[in-house]
C-alpha cells in the first residue's frame, strides 16, 4: 500500500542516515583526538580504570624525581666519606713516619692536625638542600636518619595505596671521626699509639662509605625501576583508550561511503511519494 501520509522507506533511510552520522562522528573524534575512550561517556569502565592508572603514572613519574633527589643527598656524604678515608689515609702514612726517633714529631704533628681540621671542613660540608648524612644532626631538626618515598604501592581492587620508603641512616662522622682524639705525636712511642687510633678511624670511614654506597645504590635502582614502572603504566593506559589509527581511517572511509549512500537512498524514498500522481493521470 502507498501513502502519502507515511513514507516507510524514508523513515528506514532516514534512521540509517542518522546512525551513519553518529558512527562517522565518533571515527572523526578518534582520529582528532587520537583516543577511543575520550571521556566517561565512552566507556565509562574503562575510562575509570584508565584514569586510576593515569593518577598512579603521574605519582609514579614524580617519585622517580624525588628518588633522584635523593641519590644525590647520598651520593653527596657517599663522595665526602670517601675523601675523609683518604685523609686518614695520608695520616697513617704520617703516623707511621713519625715511628722512629730521627723523625720531626712537631712538622709530622702540624700535617696530621691540618688534615684533621680538613675532614672537620667536609663532615660540615657534605649536605645536599639541609641534608647532611656524615652529621650528628642529619636534618637539622634532631634526625638521625634521611627517608625518601620508593612506591605507592596500590591494593588490587581498591584505592588504597601502602606507602613505601627508603631509610638511609646517618654515618655520623662528625661524632665518630671529626670529634675523635688522636694521641699527639711528641716521640715514637705516640706515633705507635696514633697509627692505633687512626686505624680505627680508618675502618669506621670505610665502614660508613660502604653503606652509604649500599644506600646510594638502592636509591638508583629504585629511581630506575619506578621509570620502567611509570612507562609500564603509560602503555597499559594507551592499551586500553588509545584509538588504532589504522582501524579508525579504514572505518572513517566505509562511513563516508556509507554516508553518500544514506543520502542517495533518503533522496529516493522522499520522491516515492510523487510517484503516486501517476495513478491519478
């Protein structure tokens, strides 16, 4: 039956025009804004988790920077310990010089106490933005110990996350080595006392170098990882809402195809109706 109240056909054409039209926007919006999921509209899912794992890259990128920070905070007393236990070093060597009766005792005795005011300077010196590991006072504020944050690390299924740090305690050089007391050298017998006393300084440099290198090395390792960590996540995030440009242009091509059909097809059934006059000739 034909009417020409009701056109079926331009209906029909009319709603496959229009859903052309949505599909055709949404293959123009991938291909200008280069993601499938843009908004919670999208895909509202996805986005969500998309946007949780944007939040954690993010914070993940910024610990990166602090743990950087930090490695040089240790790197900084790690270089300073090192150049203590070379001076004490040179003091040995002029402690053991002085072990024999034909030795100048008060030019030796002027060298070592040079040398010791020397790592007097550096214990003061090795600090990165107020942070002085070889100090007492490793903060300023009564600390004893530097921390800096390693991970958040998040609980599957909810938004809790669990903080974790880094501890580096401090060497405390300034106590231990610049506030020691070495026998003054005035005869041979001093000098075996001092090459005693400077040994046992020499270990404890050592000692505190090595573990600030231990912590220097964490830090770095650390700061590596939550790099790899972060650009983990950024894929994963380009997984899940990046739009496949290939896929899109492809689609983007039948749509416009599509489109130009539609019309053509909506042009026809909008004469249909004309065609009634001819029963009336």
């Amino acid at each position: 039956m034909s009417s020409i109240l009701t056109n079926n056909s331009a209906m029909v054409a009319l709603q496959t025009l229009k859903s052309v039209n949505a599909n055709l926007g949404k293959a123009q919006a991938e291909i200008s804004t280069g993601k499938a999921v843009a908004n919670a509209k999208d895909n509202a899912a996805v986005w969500a988790i998309a946007k949780v794992m944007e939040t954690d890259q993010s914070a993940f990128k910024t610990i990166q920077k602090n743990l950087n920070v930090g490695d040089a905070v240790v790197a900084t007393a790690r270089a300073g310990a090192e150049q203590i236990a070379d001076l004490l070093r040179e003091m040995k060597d002029l402690a053991i010089g002085a072990a024999n009766d034909a030795a100048d005792f008060g030019k030796i005795q002027t060298d070592i106490d040079a040398k010791m005011a020397q790592i007097t300077s550096i214990v003061s010196a090795s600090q990165l933005n107020g942070i002085n590991l070889l100090a007492t006072d490793v903060n300023g504020a009564g600390g004893t110990s530097f921390t800096v944050l390693g991970s958040l690390d998040r609980v599957n299924s909810t938004v809790a996350t669990t903080a974790g740090e880094i501890v580096v305690n401090g060497v405390d050089f300034e106590a231990s080595i610049a506030g020691a007391t070495i026998t003054s050298i005035n005869s041979r017998a001093d000098a075996v006392t001092a090459i005693g006393e400077i040994e046992a300084l020499i270990d404890i440099a050592v000692q505190g170098a090595a573990d600030l290198g231990s912590a220097g090395k964490r830090i770095s390792d650390q700061a590596n990882f939550v790099g790899k960590l972060s650009d983990s996540l950024k894929t994963g995030m380009g997984a899940l809402v990046d739009a496949d440009m290939e896929e899109a242009s492809a689609r983007l091509q039948a749509l416009q195809t599509q489109q130009q059909l539609g019309i053509q097809a909506l042009s026809i059934a909008n004469q249909a109706p004309s065609a009634i006059l001819a029963l009336f000739r």
